[in-house]
C-alpha cells in the first residue's frame, strides 16, 4: 500500500533507505556516495523537480564560514521510507510543479500572476509620472 503526500509535506522529514541509494552533487548530476540499506538521511532542506518528473531531496551540509552545501538524492517510492513514521511507499504528488501534461502547478500560476501584478503597478506608476 502506497501513501501519497505532496513533496512540501516530506520537507523537514529524514529518510531511511530501504536499499543502496546513490548520493548526487546535483539532481542528475556525478555520485559522490552512498546512503546504505537501513540508513537515514538528515532532515530534508527541500526538493527539485526533474523535466522528466521526477523529484529530487535535497539536503543541506553547509559549514559554518563555508560556502553553502547540497547533496541530493532522487525520490523513488520504493527506496525509501520515512524517518519517524516508517511509512513506505510514498509517492510524490507533483500537482505544486504542474502536471505532466503541461497544465501549470500551483507555484507557476502563482508567479504569472505576481508578474502580471507587479507589471500593471509599475505600467500605472510609468504613468502617473509622466502626466
């Protein structure tokens, strides 16, 4: 049995593999280690998503005076399982990005429409100081 939760849901979660899952530089990017069977992750910094759909948790290992760090790992139901719930099988709902047939996610209409907004603000404004 799957369990389906938007990805904002799993942020601020750990993870625990439930096999070997390569660790990435960045999403599609070089492996630069392993999260073994039965290991958990630090807590989620965030997520990306792929132009295949596919998500991708970042982690943050920043150091103290360093420039900022990521890691990141790709989503898959089925090899991983969350930290302090245990629940498996977790799918991703991607309706935040826009579904995979082009219709737009919540996140994409959202800025259209601060664009829009801030697009009309600053048109008035060009105008009322010109008169």
């Amino acid at each position: 049995m799957s369990t389906t939760m938007t990805a904002d849901k799993v942020v601020g979660k750990t993870l625990i593999a439930k096999r070997n899952n390569n660790v990435y530089d960045s999403p599609y990017g070089s492996v630069i280690g392993v999260i073994n069977q039965g290991s958990a992750t630090a807590p989620i910094y965030s997520y990306l998503q792929g132009n295949d759909g596919s998500v991708w948790w970042m982690f943050d290992y920043t150091i103290p005076g360093e420039l900022p760090g990521a890691y990141y790992v790709k989503h898959s139901a089925t090899d991983w399982k969350i930290g302090a719930t245990g629940e498996s099988n977790i799918e991703v709902n991607t309706s935040l990005f826009g579904g995979k047939d082009g219709d737009p996610g919540i996140l994409e209409t959202f800025s259209n429409k601060i664009v829009w907004i801030l697009s009309a603000f600053l048109a008035l404004t060009l105008i009322l100081k010109s008169k």
